[in-house]
C-alpha cells in the first residue's frame, strides 16, 4: 500500500512480517518493530496512523508515521534532526472513578497522551540534548533534558503506598545515537504542592501523579532541539478536542486562572515547607523530637544552654510560627478561624483540582472562590514575610548569643511534597 502523502513510500505485508521501501520498491526494509510474527492480512493508513490486520493476533497501530514520510539520506548524515510533529489533539485523560482494569487484564495500550516529536542523534551527544516548546510569542512552555532526573525520585517512591506498576514514570530524554520519540503531555510544569497524590483512574504504567501542570491552550507552537551542537526548530500544531464546544475564549480563561492558581500553589508550598523546616528544627532544640529522647544527644545537650528568658522567646516564636502555619488539617479538624499557611494550601489545591477537571470556563462560583482565595494569600503571605524578616532574625540572635546553632528555613533543592497521597 502507497502512503498518500509522501510519493514512493510504500508498504507491504507477508506471510510473516511487514516491510517499508522508500523508493518505490527498489529497496525494502523491515518494518517488524514489535508485532507478532504471524500473517499481515491487510494495511490501511488513516491521518499519521499506520494501521495492520493480522490473522489471529489482533489489530496493531503504529502512531504518528510522520518520520517516515520525512526521512532521507541526508537525515541519516546529519548531526541531530528533529522531524516536523503532526498535529496534536488537547484530549484529556478518563477521569472515570470507577475500579481500574487490573494489570493483569489484556488490554490494549492507548496513544499518547500529547504531542509526539521524534528526533535523530548522528551519534551519542556528549552535552546535554535538550527539547523546548515555545509558544506563539517565543516564551518557553516546557524544557527536557538528557540531564533531568527521574520523577517520581526513588525517595518519593518509597513512600508511596500504592503498588509502582501503576505510576507514570519519566522515562528521561535519550542522547544516544539512533532515532528516538518524545511525547509532551501539553502541560505546563507541575506545580509545588504540599501534597501529591493518584487518582483511582488509573492505567496501569500510565497514571500521573496530579497536581499536574495546566494544559496548554490550542494554537500554534514551536519544538527546538539541540543536541551535538545543533539546534534545530519546528512549528507544531494544537488542537482542541473536537468533541468540546467550548470557545477559544472559554479555554483562555480557564487556563489564565490555572496558571495563577499553580503559582500561588508553588509559592505556598514553598512557605509551608520552610515554616515545617523551622517547628522540626525548634522541636530537636527544645529536646520534644523522638530521635532527641536519647540521653546524651546533641540536642539533649542544647536543650540545656537554654536559659529562662531564651525559653520564652523560643515559647513564643513557637506559638506565632503555629498560628501563620496552622494545623495539619484533615477529616474531623475543626477549620481554623483565620487564614493559615496550611489551610490556604488546601484552597488552592481544591480550586485548582476542580478547575482542572473540564474543558470550560470557571464558573461564577469557582471565580468567586479565587478571589476570596487571593485574599487570603496575600494575607498569609505578608504574615509569612514579616515573620522571616523581623521574628526569625531576632531569634536566631539569641541562640548565637547562647551559643547554640541558628534556624534555617529550608533550602530550595528540599522536597516540597512532605505527604504522599492514595488513590483516591
């Protein structure tokens, strides 16, 4: 069968394999990649998508066929190549809560969630290769690297209490020779968030962990590769799912509040965890923390140069720390009667979340809970500012008077994700 796209690329099925020739059918090559060797009965392209019949062993789709229709001998010369993206559909995820399919259940893998981009390395890159998308004014959307670490990390894994076979797990992008493909999810960085968690649609190896970021809005963009020191870009195309109605203006509201919504969510979680850094560093001072309980500790020993007065103070950095940071929260807490750190957190989080589970404009409800909720925000965030610019110097001068080590917020590089969610 002949690709109606590109002229003299053609494909064929045997008795036992599928082949491609780029050249009319001078020269054939293999095509076999992971199907069964069995009969290849029929072939059909629809869009980018290859499609095989084979006798007795189900349907097979190869997705997105565009680098075959752009590969050329000067392809395989070239340093880095990056091939031109179909056209990409903004498709959400099933949010249906209803049991998963087991594992263990045969089921077919669906495509990929995103924009597929492939990409070619001439030989393995000694520098890091990176991938970018722009949107239409040029600003970076989303950055990969070679260079980038797993996620989950395998410390956030160990405390998670679901079974690992369910989780998405960045695969990293390859900067060996050879052909590979990328798949962006059309969102946006996730932000920080005090809590992380899976819902109970899940796929099996496919389940992401939310918050994620927010989804990209349909229209034009631009992917650049570099890699071997090339760089090379190419425009790519998004598309609203055609089963929404809803308006390109609809869209662009939503994703205006998403966007602030994840900042404010980032920029809180980052002040619960510097405010959960100082309660646990006050705690092995004053000698309440389990690991100080032993006789002799380090802390045991600090507890002891605290004098009268610095006990006070430290009582009383304490009780403000507890009141900008608020309760832990959760089933049964009786909701604290001003804004805190913690619940502000969780506010934001059941905005976002809501707002992330539709393809339509907040409501007049959801608006008005955004802007209670920057109301809040802005509150807890001056409160958390003075408190780190007047009451933690001030403190921090009287440990070092008494000799004893001063309190650090944490550190940007901490984990932010302090608690691990179940599916839920």
């Amino acid at each position: 069968r002949e690709d109606p796209v590109r002229k003299g690329l053609l494909l064929a099925g045997t008795e036992t394999s599928v082949w491609v020739s780029f050249d009319d059918g001078d020269h054939w090559q293999s095509l076999e990649l992971n199907l069964p060797h069995t009969s290849m009965r029929d072939l059909w392209i629809h869009d980018d998508d290859l499609m095989v019949a084979t006798h007795g062993r189900s349907f097979w789709i190869l997705d997105d066929i565009s680098p075959l229709r752009q590969l050329t001998e000067s392809v395989a010369g070239s340093p880095a190549h990056l091939f031109k993206p179909a056209t990409a559909y903004r498709v959400r995820r099933s949010a249906n809560t209803d049991t998963p399919i087991p594992p263990d259940e045969p089921a077919a893998e669906n495509p990929p969630d995103g924009a597929i981009i492939d990409y070619f390395v001439g030989q393995a890159s000694a520098t890091a290769v990176t991938l970018e998308i722009l949107d239409a004014e040029g600003k970076i959307v989303r950055k990969f690297s070679s260079h980038d670490k797993p996620e989950p990390s395998a410390e956030e894994l160990a405390k998670e209490l679901i079974p690992r076979y369910w989780i998405l797990m960045s695969k990293g992008l390859s900067s060996s020779a050879g052909m590979h493909r990328w798949v962006w999810d059309l969102r946006y960085p996730a932000p920080r968030a005090t809590r992380s968690e899976y819902p109970i649609s899940a796929v099996p190896g496919a389940t992401p962990r939310s918050p994620e970021g927010p989804m990209a809005i349909p229209g034009e963009y631009t992917v650049r590769l570099t890699a071997n020191g090339h760089t090379s870009s190419e425009p790519l195309v998004v598309k609203m799912d055609p089963r929404v109605k809803a308006s390109a203006r609809e869209l662009a509201e939503e994703f205006a509040k998403q966007r602030l919504l994840a900042g404010m969510m980032t920029e809180n979680t980052e002040a619960v965890s510097e405010a959960r850094a100082l309660r646990e560093q006050l705690q092995r001072l004053t000698n309440n923390a389990p690991a100080a309980a032993a006789v002799g500790s380090t802390a045991g020993r600090a507890a002891e140069k605290i004098s009268p007065s610095l006990a006070e103070a430290i009582s009383a950095f304490d009780k403000k720390l507890t009141t900008i940071l608020g309760g832990a929260g959760g089933f049964g807490a009786a909701p604290s009667p001003s804004p805190t750190l913690t619940r502000t957190a969780g506010t934001i989080g059941a905005l976002y979340g809501e707002i992330d589970r539709a393809d339509a404009a907040p409501t007049a409800a959801q608006l008005a809970a955004i802007k209670a909720l920057e109301s809040d925000f802005t509150a807890t965030s001056k409160l958390w500012q003075d408190f780190q610019a007047s009451d933690l110097p001030g403190l921090n001068r009287q440990l070092k008077s008494a000799g004893l080590a001063e309190l650090q917020p944490a550190s940007p590089s901490r984990a932010a994700s302090d608690e691990q969610g179940d599916m839920e």
